[in-house]
C-alpha cells in the first residue's frame, strides 16, 4: 500500500503545471507563451480580465501570470476574485517597473514582475510558485473570517 501511495505522490509532483497568462496585448501573450512552453509548462493565454475568469473556471492553472492593465476587469480585480472564488490558484501579477511592490502583497499576490521583462527573473519566480503547494482550506477559511 505504502508504495502505491509513493508512486502516486511522486505522479503529483511531476504533472506539468498549467500556467494562465493574462495580458492585454495578444503579442506579449503569446511571446511569454512561448518561453514558458519551451521550459515544460503547459500554457494558456487570455486578453481581457473576462476570459481570463472564464478559463480559470473551466480549467483552474497552477499560476495566472496577470497584468495589472487589462480592458474591462483590471488585474487587481481578476486577483480578488481568484482569491474568493478559486484560492489554490497562484497569481503572479505583472507590472510597470515603477510599481512593483514590496511584500506583503494584496489580495493573495504571490508576487509582482515588473515590465519590461527580465526572463531568468520571471523564470525563477514561476518555478518558485509553481513547487510551493497552497494550503487551500486553510486559505479559504481564513479569507472567508477576514471577509466576515
């Protein structure tokens, strides 16, 4: 029993994490796309804050990558309602440089990555996030007491 259990951890740890990136600009979706596909992650792209909720209901990632500029719904308002309504999802929220924030983040942001890219910054940080497991009912308990 004990090994069956092993080789099932093991299967969990080694699933290909699924990455959302959120970004207005088709181009930079696509390009950071691209990069995250030739490191091993699977990769979906949205452009407005909108689709983003809705690929993140019917399929939740390991990360949303988030710009903070977005038509319509702007990042911070995609990250709060990833934090209410699916708190296993890890967001990463990319920013202009002259905003990036020190910790703690708001609204359950496991960090900020500042435009224009630096790729190895923005690699370290996605595999950073992605090996982190998130105590899922202990953030949903605790969001819903602060909330109340």
């Amino acid at each position: 029993m004990t090994e069956l259990m092993e080789r099932q951890a093991c299967t969990r740890d080694e699933k290909i994490k699924q990455i959302l990136v959120v970004d207005a600009s088709l181009y930079n979706s696509q390009f950071l796309a691209t990069i995250l596909m030739l490191e091993g992650y699977e990769v979906k792209i949205a452009t407005c804050g909108y689709t983003a909720i809705a690929k993140i209901e019917a399929n939740p990632p390991d990360l949303v990558l988030l710009d903070e500029v977005l038509p319509e719904l702007d990042g911070e308002q995609v990250a709060r309602w990833i934090r209410y309504n699916r708190p296993n999802v890890a967001v990463l929220l990319m920013t202009e440089e002259d905003k990036a924030l020190k910790a703690p983040y708001p609204f359950g942001i496991r960090g900020y990555v500042s435009k224009p890219f630096n790729f190895k910054e923005l690699l370290a940080q996605v595999k950073s996030i992605c090996q982190i497991p998130i105590p899922t009912e202990k953030i949903i308990v605790l969001y819903r007491q602060l909330k109340s």
